[in-house]
C-alpha cells in the first residue's frame, strides 16, 4: 500500500447526475439528459429562500385539517347511517363530533366529554397494523376506541346503538377533555 499518495476523492457524492469530467468528477454546471448537456438549474439560478426548510409544503397538521374536512363532505354509507344516529345530541344528549384530527390522525366520531371514539371500518381494516397503531396511541392518549363493521351498523343498527350506550354509560365524564378535542 503506498502511503505516500493523496486519499482518493469522493467522487459522485453529492453531485447528483450531472455529466463527469476527464477525472472523472461530478461538474454542477452541466446535466445530461434527452437533448444532450444542459445548464444544471442550480447554475443559472439561486437557491430559493424555502429550500430545505419545508416552507413549500403545506405543514402536516394543515394536510389533516384537509383530509379531515373532505371526509365530512364525502362519508360512507355506514357513516351516514351511525352520525343520523349520533348528530345533534340525538344519543342521549351526548355530543360528537365527525371526522376530528387528533394527533397524526383523524377519528371518524369523538365524544370528547366521554373520551370515546367510534371508529366505522370497511374491508380495507381487516387485519390492519396501522389501526392497531392507531388505536395504541389514541388509547395512551386517554382516549377509548371501539370499532364497528359497515355491515353491522348497515344490518344491525340496534346492536350497535346499544353497544354504545353501554360504553357512554359506563365512562366517567371528563370536562378539561370537551376543551382539548376542539375543532
């Protein structure tokens, strides 16, 4: 091994596909592609104020807010049919709310005075990791998750209504959590 050389440079590292020179080199003022060597766009032009700081996207936070008011506007069969049953204070007085972002995801009805929250499932759910995540981390937030298949609210509205009256019965009302689960 001779020791008397320079290290070797590191080569390809961080100029991305730009064309190479004789040594081999990355060159940033040049990229190949279709049309042959063109100006590489970091060349001609300064960076923008937002790079590398996620100013060009919209926060994550503000992606659910999104999501979260599109899903109201656009619910299931089964959603319809439980929040007929559930909107106004028309179970017993206790109030819900649909399609509330709690966290990194959105709950599709909360009893914030309850700490419940009713999730509908379709097929997608069966056997799903990202719902026992889900239900995980709701739980270690306070909150009780119960789960009900389209088809039994859609075939068994009875069984499903009294379920639920068991759950809201059987919790003990918590009013600092009717302010944390604000729209």
């Amino acid at each position: 091994m001779n020791r008397d050389r320079a290290p070797s440079p590191l080569a390809g590292e961080g100029w991305g596909e730009g064309s190479r020179d004789a040594a081999g080199f990355g060159s940033p003022e040049l990229q190949t592609g279709e049309g042959g060597a063109t100006p590489h766009p970091s060349a001609s032009q300064p960076p923008s104020p937002a790079r590398g700081e996620g100013k060009t996207r919209l926060p994550a936070q503000e992606v659910l807010k999104e999501r979260a008011r599109a899903m109201r506007h656009e619910p299931t069969e089964a959603e319809r049919t439980l929040w007929l049953l559930l909107r106004d204070r028309r179970f017993s007085g206790f109030k819900f709310r649909r399609q509330v972002q709690i966290g990194r995801y959105i709950a599709d009805f909360v009893c914030p005075a309850k700490r419940l929250i009713v999730e509908v499932d379709g097929g997608q759910h069966a056997e799903s990791t990202y719902d026992a995540e889900h239900d995980a981390w709701l739980t270690a937030q306070g909150f009780r998750v119960r789960r009900f298949w389209n088809a039994d609210i859609l075939t068994r509205p009875d069984e499903v209504r009294d379920t639920l009256w068991h759950d809201l019965e059987g919790a003990t009302i918590d009013d600092e959590a009717v302010h944390e689960v604000k729209r």
